[in-house]
C-alpha cells in the first residue's frame, strides 16, 4: 500500500503541472494578439490628415482664380471709361452736339448763336427742313428754300392776322396767327431760310416771345416819352 501513493503524487504532480502549461499558453496567446487592434486603430487616424489636405489645395487655387479675375476686371475698366469719355468729346463742338452746330451754320441769320445753345438735337427727316428742339425752348422749324422764303414773307406783310415787328426788306421777323395758335415767322429773303415756331397765343404772348429770344430788339421808348413831353 505504501508503494502506491508516490505514483499517485506524481500524477497529480503531473496533472497540475499540465493545467498550469495550459493557462501559461492561454495567457501568452493573449498578450501575443494585444498589439493587433491597435495597429488596425492607427491606419485610419494616419489616412485623415491626407484627405484633410486635399480640400485646402483646392481653396487656394480657388482663391487664386478669384484674384485673378478682380485683377482682369479693374485692368479693363480704365479702357472702358476712356474710349467713352473720348466719344463724348467728339460729339461736342463750340457747346453744342454736332447736328445742331451743323444746322446752326446754315441759319445763322435768322436766329442768335444763344438760342442754338438752348437745343439738344436736330432732326433732318425731310430733304432741306430740320426740327431742333430744347427743354427750355420747345420745338422750332427751319426750312431752306427761296420758294418758302417768298410765301412766307407774302403772309407777314400781308395778312390782316399777321404782325411785323422787323422789316428790313432782307430780313422779316414777325407772327401769324390762326384761332389761338400764333407761328412765330423770321424769313432771310436773301438766302431763302425761314424758321418758325408754334406756340399758343392764351399762354404766350407773340411779340414778347420775339424779344426773348433775341430774334429782334425791342423798340426804343424815347419818342413816347418825348410826345409826352411835348404835350
């Protein structure tokens, strides 16, 4: 019976011996795998810097671009400004546009350089005849013909509803006037121009317009007060 126990200790010896192996290998298995998950965690953490990066070269060559147009666009402005500033300056002459300088320079006699300061534009839309107009001045016609000059000065002088206030036998500066329409007349008989304009005669008064305009002078006042002396 004695012999039997030492054979029985080193079974059990042996068994506990085995189970301790065993949880030794559990455990080195287990700290051998430890370091994996954490290699797995870093690869994504060192992937976003990269895609972080991308966006931001993207924005500076956006804002790039950006610089480059404003540049582009306050470059080509200065061009702009000057190509129309010099058309401006073309069309003005001697301080009036050019169409009624040209209309100015035919109709010189009969009207004065101040009154075609007062039009913004004249119109030729029929052959020897203009339309010029102004703001202040309202609409005027101007005809180039011996013919007109002729019938015109007939109807001053003539007719018993038709005023002169200038008869120098070249130059006729006068009104008509039809119902309470007044057409203020000056004729150059010599050069055959005649210039006109329509106002009405309840709001205007004919001869007062003349004067205003510079068409004629108004008339002295001495011999009144000399006939009132007199008396």
């Amino acid at each position: 019976m004695r012999l039997h126990r030492p054979a029985r200790l080193a079974r059990a010896t042996a068994v506990a011996s085995a189970a301790l192996l065993s949880v030794g290998l559990v455990a080195c298995s287990s700290e051998g795998e430890a370091p994996e998950p954490s290699e797995t965690t870093a690869s994504p953490t060192s992937a976003a810097p990269t895609t972080t990066a991308t966006p931001t070269t993207v924005s500076s060559a956006a804002t790039t671009t950006e610089e480059t147009t404003s540049e582009e666009t306050t470059t080509r402005a200065p061009r702009e400004t000057g190509s129309k500033s010099t058309t401006v300056s073309s069309t003005s002459s001697r301080g009036v546009p050019a169409d009624v300088e040209k209309v100015q320079k035919i109709f010189g006699s009969v009207a004065p350089a101040s009154l075609f300061r007062q039009f913004e534009a004249c119109n030729d839309s029929i052959a020897n005849a203009w339309e010029c107009s102004g703001p202040e001045v309202g609409q005027f016609q101007f005809f180039q013909s011996m013919s007109k000059a002729a019938s015109t000065t007939q109807l001053i002088t003539e007719l018993r509803s038709s005023r002169v206030v200038e008869d120098t036998g070249r130059r006729v500066v006068g009104w008509s006037t039809l119902g309470t329409t007044a057409v203020i007349t000056v004729v150059d008989n010599d050069e055959g121009l005649v210039m006109q304009q329509m106002v009405s005669s309840d709001r205007v008064d004919p001869e007062e317009r003349i004067y205003e305009l510079g068409l004629a002078e108004r008339p002295s006042e001495e011999p009144e007060e000399a006939a009132e002396t007199n008396a």
